[in-house]
C-alpha cells in the first residue's frame, strides 16, 4: 500500500505531502520561515542537505548561486527532475530566504 504522506513518485524521488502542505500553508496564513520549508529538503538532499548520489549538496552553498539555480527551476530554465515544480511555489521573498539559510549551513 502506498504511503499516504507521498504525493507523487517520479524517477525515484519522493515528494511528501508535508512539502506541499508546508507550501500551501503558506499562501493561506504568515509565509512560512526558511527553515520550515527546509525541512523538507533532507527528503531528497539527505541528512544535513549534505546531498545522495546525483543529488547534489545544498548546505553552504553560495546563497547568490542558490538564487540562481531556484529561480531558473522556477522559470522552466533549468533543467530538473522535480525542482522546477517545487520551486514554481516558491516566492521571491523564500528564495532569498532559503539561499540565505543554506548559505550559512
């Protein structure tokens, strides 16, 4: 039986529902912090955002290249697997916020 926290597998990479809820909730009450919505990047970029396998590492990365790399998901301009539809979710202001955050981690 499926797992009910899943929302969609696709080429092996799991999205849980907690992502796109943390997301969502977002819109509908206070944005949620960088943090909150980082939590959900161990999923994929494992413990730490230290990165698995062909997913890269996201910890200490330079916060201008992460702007860079979400907005370019976000606008279809760089190639992804499931970036590019979690970063459509993103807003400005949680971009700058995330690549800060990774940036100092």
């Amino acid at each position: 039986m499926p797992d009910p926290r899943e929302a969609e597998n696709v080429k092996g990479v799991t999205i849980p529902l907690a992502l796109m809820a943390t997301l969502a909730a977002g819109s509908a009450l206070a944005a949620p912090t960088a943090e909150t919505i980082a939590r959900n990047c161990v999923v994929c970029h494992g413990p730490k955002e230290a990165g698995q396998l062909e997913i890269p590492k996201i910890a200490n990365y330079p916060a201008r290249k992460m702007v860079e790399m979400l907005t370019g998901f976000r606008a279809g301009q760089k190639e992804a697997t499931i970036m590019d539809r979690i970063a459509k979710a993103l807003t400005d202001e949680q971009i700058q916020a995330l690549a800060a955050y990774f940036a100092n981690q």
